[in-house]
C-alpha cells in the first residue's frame, strides 16, 4: 500500500468506523434534527443559545460524516502484504534525534486501543519513511525548517 492509494484499515478499524457512520447518519440526525426543532419552539432564534449550541453541533455531527464517507471509500481493507518495506499499517522502531521511537506509520483509526504514536504516511516523518527498511538512514524537514536524521532500526506489519 503506498500512500496514494487512500487509508489502509483493518477489518475491525473499518468496521468500527462503518458503524459510527451508519449510527451518524441513521440516529444521529434524527436526533439533532428533533433538537433543533425543540429549541426552535422556543422562541426568538437571535438568543435562543440552546438553538445555536444544537446547529454548532449539527454541523460538527455533518462534518464527521463526510470525513467518515471519504475514508470509507477510499479505504483498502485487510491484512497489508509485509516485504519488510515501509508502508502504510507498518509498525517502526526508528532512531529519531537520537532517541527510539516506536510507532505507527498509517491512520489513527487502525490504532485505536493501542497505546502506539501514529503518524499519517502524508506526515513529513511517514513520508521519510514509505520505502525504506530495516538499517536503512533517512532524514525530513521538520516544521522549523530542520533536517531531521532517521535511521529505522525494524519493521513490521500491525497486528492491532
């Protein structure tokens, strides 16, 4: 999987998001909607903050949809195939600024429950990564504008 190709996830990451997303859409704003609806009877919408709290938190609940609905279609599901290459749903122990790190190169849906740091394969550090192995040395420009060295000390597919 390479980072073009959309979010790997898990059968269980994917269905875990596929459930919130049927419960937003299906539940969700049923329930907002009646909120709504509620704090419209109310009275004078321009100081009714029960009223706007409710549309604050409907386009919130919206946005979380859409969020959902992209990465559930872009997503590939599954075990990843593991040729000891860096790629997205790859576990890494790596010296970075001298220090070992351990963590997820991937999406932090795959990751929920475990108590690894994740970073996104788009990231400046997964980017630096995806291809590389085990020994291999590479580095990343930092936010502030300095080089970063990395040198991957193993790899491995998640397991969850």
């Amino acid at each position: 999987m390479t980072e073009t190709t959309g979010t790997w996830l898990t059968q269980e990451a994917y269905d875990r998001l596929q459930a919130e997303y049927d419960h937003l859409v299906n539940v969700g704003r049923a329930a907002i909607a009646k909120e709504i609806d509620e704090r419209r009877q109310e009275g004078d919408l321009k100081e009714n903050g029960g009223y706007h709290a409710a549309r604050d938190e409907q386009a919130k609940m919206e946005a979380r949809i859409e969020e959902l609905r992209r990465k559930l279609a872009d997503a590939t599901v599954g075990e990843p195939t593991f040729d000891g290459t860096i790629a997205s749903g790859t576990v890494v122990t790596a010296e970075v600024m001298g220090r070992e790190m351990r963590f997820l190169v991937g999406s932090r849906e795959i990751a929920d429950g475990t108590d690894l740091d994740v970073f996104s394969a788009q990231s400046p550090l997964g980017a630096a990564l995806l291809g590389r192995k085990a020994g291999d040395e590479t580095s990343y420009e930092a936010p502030n504008g300095k080089q970063i060295t990395v040198t991957v000390i193993a790899a491995e597919p998640f397991t969850g």
